[in-house]
C-alpha cells in the first residue's frame, strides 16, 4: 500500500511517525487510518525499533480530530465501519510492544486527542490545544475519549471535559495530568526523541512487560494486577538481558547494550 497520508521513519531504535494531512489539520478519514494501522503493524513486527514518537505535520495541528467532512454522510452501516478501524488502529498503538510518545504540536480535538491517549505518554508543545468537541456535533466520542480520559484525568475532570466539549490549553492538560511536559513548539520533536531514545536504552523485554503490566492492571482489582506484576517479573529471568544487566552491576562494570533477548 503506497502511504499518501502517513510518513514513516525511522532514527537509530526509535521510529518517528507523523500524520500528513497538513491542509486538513491531519484529520482522521478512512484512509490515513488504514495506513497508521499499516505503519504500526511494520513497527511491530520491526525488532530495530524500540520506541515510537507520533506527531502530526505542519505547526497547527497534532489531529483535529476524525475527517467530519467524510462523516457527515455516512450510513449507519458505513459509520460502525468507520469507528471499528478507528478503534482497532488505537487500540493497536495503546496494546504495541513498544512504547508510543505522542507528540502533541497543536490542535488534539476529539479523535486527535483519543489518538493522543492511546499513546503511552503525551508530551505537548506550548501552542497545542485539547478537547473533545463531539457533544457539540452530536455525537459521542467514538474512539475511547468517555474510557481514556477518565483514566488519565479522573471521572469529574473527564465529565467536565466532554460534556462542556471545550479546548483547553496545553498548561491546562499539564495541570490536570492529560500531558507530561510542555516545550517549545521548535524543541518539541527532538525532546519527544531524546524521551524515545532514553526508553530504547533500556532493557526491550522489560520495558515491554512494564508497559502490559501497567495497562492490564489499569483495568483489573489490586490483587489480579500485582499478579501480573509478578508474572512479568518472572519473566524477566528468561532473559539474557536480565542475566548480562546484573553481571556488569556485579562485576562493576557497564553493560555496552541490550540483546533484546
Ligand atoms: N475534519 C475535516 N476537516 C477538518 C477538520 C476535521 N476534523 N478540522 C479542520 N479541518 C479542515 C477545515 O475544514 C479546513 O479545510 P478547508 O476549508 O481549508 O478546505 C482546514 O482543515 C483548516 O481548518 P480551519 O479553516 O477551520 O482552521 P481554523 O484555524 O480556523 O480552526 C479548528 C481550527 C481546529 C479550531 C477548526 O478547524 C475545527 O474546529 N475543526 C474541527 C475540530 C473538531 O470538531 N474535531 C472533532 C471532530 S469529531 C467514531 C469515532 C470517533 C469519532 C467519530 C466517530 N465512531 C466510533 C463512529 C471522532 C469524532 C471527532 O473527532
């Protein structure tokens, strides 16, 4: 599939993906995420990348959201389709065994900011902007923003948030948590590199079951999520980075890189 809406690339461990629909503020429409679902199946399957930064092209927008000009005529049928593949590519980056940065350059509104949550870790450029506007079209927000936000923010923040459908200022996602960091609009990508590549420093299989054990557990009782905890833990012992990390610590010295085995 040739990608016209979608950029992949690719800088040491880590793989930069940005959303190109500039003209359209990178809004969602069927195809781009046909081919963002294409590009994270790559990524997964592509042991080179360790972590993942998404972002979105030009200065004004991450994503302004889903495409509103294909949805307005679509057919019951046709919008059940369209929100299947949305929530399956989501879904796909929020479950990916890599970690996800998101990039936050601009406008985050409705899918753009579901998108957003997907990821594991959102940083923002000062000009973004965030919101789930959906109410104010008539509808619901479709790809995870009721489940999300909720679990980011909190339940009131999150009510308050969807019901009133108003954008907030990126100091205002810091404040209640929806991002980690504010930069400078031009320090924005290289920062959201410079967190990948600290991430892709690290032991691969552990990061990896970090990121199932804290996403499985988000959703179960304290005793069915420290059982995952344990089970990763175990795991670890399978791996030869795990063996080669505590030799170096023990023999005092340091440990060149990871295997990933
Ligand atoms: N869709 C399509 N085109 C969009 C767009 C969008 N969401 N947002 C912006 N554009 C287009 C504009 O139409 C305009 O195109 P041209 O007229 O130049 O051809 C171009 O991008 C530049 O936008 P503006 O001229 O409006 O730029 P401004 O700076 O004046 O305003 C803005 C920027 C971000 C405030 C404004 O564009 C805006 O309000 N955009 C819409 C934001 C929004 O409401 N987003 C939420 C969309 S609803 C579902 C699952 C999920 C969803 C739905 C269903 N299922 C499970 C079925 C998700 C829904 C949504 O995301």
């Amino acid at each position: 599939m040739e990608l016209k809406n979608v950029i992949l690339e690719k800088e040491d461990n880590i793989a930069v993906v940005t959303i190109n629909r500039p003209k359209a503020l990178n809004a969602l429409n069927s195809e781009t995420l046909k081919e963002l679902d294409l590009v994270f199946t790559t990524i997964e399957n592509d042991d080179d990348v360790l972590a993942v930064v998404l972002t979105g092209a030009g200065e004004k927008a991450f994503v302004a959201g889903a495409d509103i000009s294909e949805m307005k005529d679509m057919t019951v049928l046709q919008g059940r389709n369209f929100g299947k593949l949305g929530n399956n590519v989501f879904r796909k980056i929020e479950t990916l065994s890599k970690p996800v940065i998101a990039a936050v350059n601009g406008f985050a509104l409705g899918g753009g900011c579901e998108l957003s949550m997907a990821c594991d870790i959102r940083i923002a450029s000062n000009k973004a902007k965030f919101g789930q506007p959906e109410v104010g079209l008539g509808i619901t927000p479709g790809f995870g923003g009721t489940q999300r936000l909720s679990r980011l923010v909190g339940m009131g923040m999150a009510k308050e948030l969807v019901y009133t459908a108003k954008v907030i200022k990126a100091d205002e996602a810091l404040r209640i948590g929806l991002v980690n960091s504010i930069h400078e609009p031009e320090e924005l990508l290289n920062n959201a590199k410079a967190l990948a590549k600290t991430i892709a420093s690290n032991a691969p299989i552990a990061v990896k079951l970090c990121k199932e054990a804290i996403n499985r557990g988000m959703q179960v009782d304290i005793d069915t999520a420290l059982a995952f905890e344990s089970e990763a833990f175990g795991e670890c012992f399978s791996t030869e980075d795990q063996t080669d990390a505590m030799t170096a610590f023990v023999e005092k010295r340091k440990l060149d890189r990871f295997k990933n085995k």
